[in-house]
C-alpha cells in the first residue's frame, strides 16, 4: 500500500525533527541512521522479542552458527545508570551467554569505552561489576560495527545482537546483517527524560509497522529450526517480572 508507506515515510520525517530537537540529549548518530528507514522501514524490527535476556536460548544460538553476543547494558544488564546486575535472573543468562560462547561476549555502550569515558574508568567499574569485557570504541549505535568485527574476528552475520532500543540497538544489529533480538526495558524508573519520550515515539513507529504486517529483515543464519528452538525455550522461561513493573 504506497498511501500506508507515504504516511510512514512522513512520520519519520516528523519524528527526525522532534528528536533533532533534543539532539543534545540524544545519540547524534541514531538520529543521522534515520534516513535508513525512509526506504527501509524494516530494519528497526527485531527478529525476535522477549521479556528479557532470560528469555533468550544462547545454546540454541551457538549451535545454529553465531559466534558471538553483544548486550547493551542499560536496562538490558542493569538498571539506568546503575554498575551491577538487575536481577539474579539477568547475573545468571549473562553468565550462561559466556559459557555457552566462550567469553566471546562484549558489553557495547555508547558511553562506556567511548572517548567520553574518560580513561575508560567507567567501562573498567562495569567489567569489575559484570564480569563482561566492554568494548573501546569511538562511534556510538547504530554506527561502529567494525570495532564489534575487529574484537569477535566473524562476520557481522556470525553476531547477535539484544537490547531494549529500537533505534539503536536493533538498528545497529539489523543495519549490518546481525541477528537482532528486542528485549523489554528492565525498569523505567532512574531513565531521563529525553529517553522515555524518545521510546515513546518509538513504540508508536514500530507499532505502526507491525499493523501493516511489515517483517524485520532477512537475516542469512535465520532458519525456521532456530526459531522454534528459541520460540519454545522463551515459552518455557517464565519471565522474572511483567513490563509493567
């Protein structure tokens, strides 16, 4: 329907200049990937959705091909700004993700290990806390994939990649032809303004593209076996809180 997809295309545009808006609040370069979606609305969809990162079967995922993790850490790891794990659940997955990939596992946020981290001091608390190594680089999400390249040795199809923003985490992971995997925010409690608004402009972008039927992209180790095997693993997961939390 070109009438649904002009309406989105103008939606972006409209959501581009109220986040540039807050451009001094936000990820410069989340902003500038915007222009990906005027002809590629899919690439903001995850290939999968779970409560959190309990949820996920890294088994399943080794065995399937990929070669290695990147988390976020906000509210995928931790609470909003907070150092150590959200939840024992949350300590226990991420210890698991390690185990099954052989430490080939990286934390990548876009303050830790930046040039804005000053003498990395802060991606060092998060290593000493997590036990997860974070990774040093000089472009924020959805940019910078070639450092995640360079630290695993594998091809960005070989990379899975979760976290709980769309425009960030699930971009850069679908922007580069990784696995993307979309998990809910752990609390909202502690997040900034100019986060909550702009995940609210997010999930009404995305729930736009999920009632047209729009697909996340095509991704080469994505098969029918490897999503059942991570469908039935999420089922039989219960989860450790509800959204609403």
């Amino acid at each position: 329907n070109p009438h649904f997809f002009t309406r989105v295309g103008n939606f972006t545009l409209v959501l581009f200049r109220i986040l540039r808006m807050w451009r001094q609040y936000l990820n410069i370069n989340a902003l500038k990937s915007l222009s990906h979606l005027q002809k590629n609305h899919e690439l903001v969809l995850p290939h999968f959705h779970f409560n959190d990162i309990s949820q996920v079967n890294y088994a399943a995922l080794k065995r399937h091909g990929f070669k290695g993790i990147v988390f976020d850490k906000d509210n995928t790891l931790t609470a909003p700004y907070s150092q150590g794990y959200y939840h024992p659940n949350v300590k226990i997955a991420a210890e698991e993700a390690v185990r099954r990939f052989h430490g080939n596992v990286v934390i990548y946020s876009n303050h830790a290990g930046s040039p804005d981290d000053a003498g990395y001091q802060c991606a060092e608390q998060i290593e000493a806390e997590l036990n997860i190594p974070v990774l040093r680089h000089t472009e924020q999400k959805p940019q910078g994939m070639d450092s995640v390249v360079e630290y695993f040795g594998c091809k960005p199809s070989e990379i899975v990649v979760l976290g709980d923003r769309y425009f960030t985490d699930i971009l850069f992971g679908n922007l580069h032809g990784c696995l993307s995997i979309y998990t809910d925010p752990l609390t909202l409690e502690g997040e900034n303004f100019a986060v909550k608004f702009s995940r609210k402009l997010e999930d009404i972008y995305i729930n736009m593209l999920k009632r047209k039927g729009v697909l996340p992209p095509k991704q080469e180790k994505l098969q029918q076996e490897l999503i059942i095997d991570m469908n039935l693993y999420s089922e039989r997961t219960k989860p450790f809180k509800t959204f609403s939390e």
